[in-house]
C-alpha cells in the first residue's frame, strides 16, 4: 500500500511538471499512449484468441447504459438470429448493473480492468458512442463500431479555432481525436451534414476513412419515428405525470463554470421557476433535466407537483415522447427532438459568452425550428401556449438537413451492415 502510494506521489509530480508546457505534455501523452497499447498488446491482443460470437459494449466511456449502444444489444437480444452470443458491458460502476448481468449471454465488467481488456481482446465486435481508451488496437479481423452520440452543434476536434476554456493543446486534442479514428471500422451517419462534420472533425478523410459511414437514422431515434401512444401513457404513470398536464422538459446543457458556481439553481441557471409556475398555471408540469454533475446541487422541494426532477431518468429518449414541448439551449438533444416535429423554445440567455467559451458553433443559431429566447420574461411569456405555429416551414427545412431519415429503420440497417445478414 505504500508503495502504490509513492508511485502515485511521483506520478502526480511528474504530471505537474510536463503539464506546464505544452511541447512537454504532448510528448507526454505519445509515450503514456505507446506504454499502454505495447502492455495491452502483450498482457492481452496477442494471448487471447478472437471469439466471432462476442460483442462488446459501452456507453459514454462506461458511465452509462443508454444510447445507440443500449438500443443496439436491446435489438441483439430480441432477435433469434444472435442466439449464443456473448454480450460484455463495460461500466465504470458495475455494481449498479447487477441486473444487467442477469440478462441470457450476458456479462458485466469494471472499467479499465483486467477484465475490460480481456473482452475487448477477445470480442469480434466493439460498440461504444465515445471515443475509446487509446490502450486497445484492434486486430485484423476485429470490427469497432463507433455511433457517437450526438449530430454536433459545437465544433470538435480538428475544427475548433479557439480553444479557449478547453485543458487541450491543439495538437493534443486533434492526437485524441484522430488516433481513435484511425482504429474505426464504421460509423454511423445520419445525416450528410453529420458525415461532413465528423468527418472534418476526426480527420477521416487524411486518415482515409472517409467511406465508413452508414446511412441512416441513430438506433436511439427510431422509437421517435414510431411513437406508440400506449407507451406514452405508460410512461407518464411510471414518471408520476398526471395524464391531463402539459408536460414542458427543461433540457440546458452543461457549462463549464458550473463547477464554480453551485450557488443554486436561480443564480447559475438564470431562471426561477416560482415565474414559470405563475405564468403556466396548473395545466403543465416543468420535467427538469440538468447536467448529472449539478443533479445534485439543485433543491426544488418548493415546486413539489409542478417541477420533476429527472436528471436521474436513465433513457431520455422516454422523456422526449411524453413531452409536449421542448427548451433548450446549445444542448444537442434538439436534433433528436425535431424527429417528434414537437414544439421548441431556445433559451439562449448567454449566447455571445457561450459561443466564445465553447469554440463556436457548426450552425448558424437562425435555423433552429423554433424562437430564440435570450431573457426569462420572454421564456415565460412563450411558455404557457407556444405550439410551433409561425416555425411549420422551418421544421421541414431542418428535418431535411439534419434527420432525413425517419423512417424508423436504423437500428435494423445497422445491424444488417454490420453482421452481413
């Protein structure tokens, strides 16, 4: 025990040191990378043999089990076709999955363990909607899905300018961004404006990947293509809705001096929701759902029955079908939204300091389907009976450009693509 804590003292200096100067700490970065693919190519790639019946899954680097991934083993296990196939999930708190584990031919493993790396050795198939740990090169025959999580708003990777507010050097970030790529062997593209974007982003074309897209929707969007009204109501008694509500969800994205200014929701949230329930009445509820790391900052015992807080709620895609109405801001969850053809506010309240801080935007704000909102009292001027009207154009025109395709279908082409079936 000492001893590992005089390695991590030592390491935690050396870090200190290269971290000063950003030649030190690229350089840094390439040989902590070279160290952890030569371990993981003796300790695991070269003594475990591939298993063609094995797939391996993960959620937001094993945070989570949500997503395309989620949908994909859903789609896995329902279908007879994959009968005898081996299902590992990584998290980074198996625990919290026991039940999990309990699913026919499937498995749970720690994050960034002996175990992790063993199946991702072994596994034919790799899923995950992030990039991956840098320590595993695939062999020949291995096949690395990679769906991402997101059509983009913000610039990534190769494209951002101005890395203001971001730890990454340039060099550095497009080292993370590109290394991952060059181990893909397909992504999914729901649309061509994605396909050009990632492709940017992640430098597929220099790294002459530019041709592993697969065309067609996010599997996590088909259920928003085929809304069953049944599941709906479901729904809204699983969560506590009372049917006759207008249900408003509240989804802001995360902003980097939150982790500052947990001061209260009315002071780093610019909003009051005792405004928002004077203005609504008693015929909506507000669903609320804010970054994970200031769920638990947030006390909103005062709107007991008008505000829910479901920051917690593992899958939103349940929260976009009983949602009458969307507000948003920068968040990407629009995208996947406008697939529902539902109403959409952006409360943009700190637009030009935003922008700047997150490295600028792919779109410009004037083709979101919806108004643009920059103080609460216009927010709760809308809020009451705003149903889209004046935007019916602009959502076709947005559909067009970012899902055009709704058809329902992405979680079956992705599979067929990918197992040749």
């Amino acid at each position: 025990m000492e001893l590992r804590k005089i390695k991590h003292n030592v390491m935690t200096h050396i870090k200190k040191v290269v971290n000063k100067w950003d030649t030190t700490k690229y350089i840094y970065i390439r040989v902590r990378d070279f160290y952890r693919k030569t371990r993981y190519t003796l300790k695991y790639k070269n003594k475990y043999p591939l298993d063609d019946r094995m797939i391996v899954f993960e959620s937001y680097k094993g945070e989570q089990y949500s997503c395309n991934p989620r949908v994909l083993y859903e789609a896995i296990q329902a279908d007879p076709a994959f009968k005898g196939y081996k299902k590992v999930w990584a998290f980074i708190h198996p625990e919290e999955f026991e039940w999990l584990a309990k699913q026919p031919g499937t498995r749970v493993v720690k994050y960034r363990t002996p175990g992790y790396f063993k199946a991702y050795a072994k596994a034919k198939y790799w899923f995950t909607n992030a990039r991956l740990a840098s320590d595993m090169t695939p062999k020949k025959d291995q096949i690395y899905l990679q769906t991402w999580h997101g059509t983009p708003l913000k610039r990534l990777g190769y494209d951002i300018v101005n890395y203001h507010g971001t730890q990454y050097v340039p060099k550095e970030h497009r080292y993370h961004y590109s290394s991952d790529a060059k181990r893909y062997t397909y992504m999914v593209g729901p649309s061509g404006f994605y396909k050009e974007k990632i492709t940017s982003a992640f430098n597929l074309k220099g790294i002459h990947k530019e041709d592993i897209f697969i065309d067609c929707a996010y599997p996590r969007n088909d259920c928003l293509c085929r809304v069953d009204p049944e599941k709906i109501r479901s729904l809204k008694k699983q969560l506590g809705i009372p049917e006759d509500k207008r249900v408003i969800l509240y989804a802001p994205t995360w902003r980097a001096n939150y982790e500052q200014e947990l001061k209260g929701i009315h002071f780093f949230l610019n909003i009051h929701f005792d405004k928002w329930q004077e203005a609504c009445g008693e015929d909506s509820v507000i669903l609320f759902r804010t970054h994970y790391l200031v769920k638990n900052s947030v006390d909103l015992t005062a709107f007991e029955g008008f505000v829910y807080n479901v920051s917690d709620y593992p899958d939103i895609r349940d929260l976009y079908l009983v949602s009458d109405v969307l507000v948003t801001d920068y968040s990407s969850v629009f995208f996947d939204y406008a697939n529902l053809c539902r109403p959409m506010i952006f409360f943009m309240y700190d637009y030009e300091e935003y922008k700047n801080e997150k490295w600028g935007f792919y779109i410009d704000v004037k083709e979101l389907p919806g108004p643009i909102v920059q103080t609460e009292e216009e927010l709760v001027r809308l809020l009451p009976s705003y149903d889209g009207t004046g935007y019916e154009e602009a959502y076709k025109v947005f559909n067009d450009k970012f899902n055009p395709y709704r058809d329902g279908n992405g979680t079956e082409i992705v599979l067929r693509t990918i197992f040749r079936t």
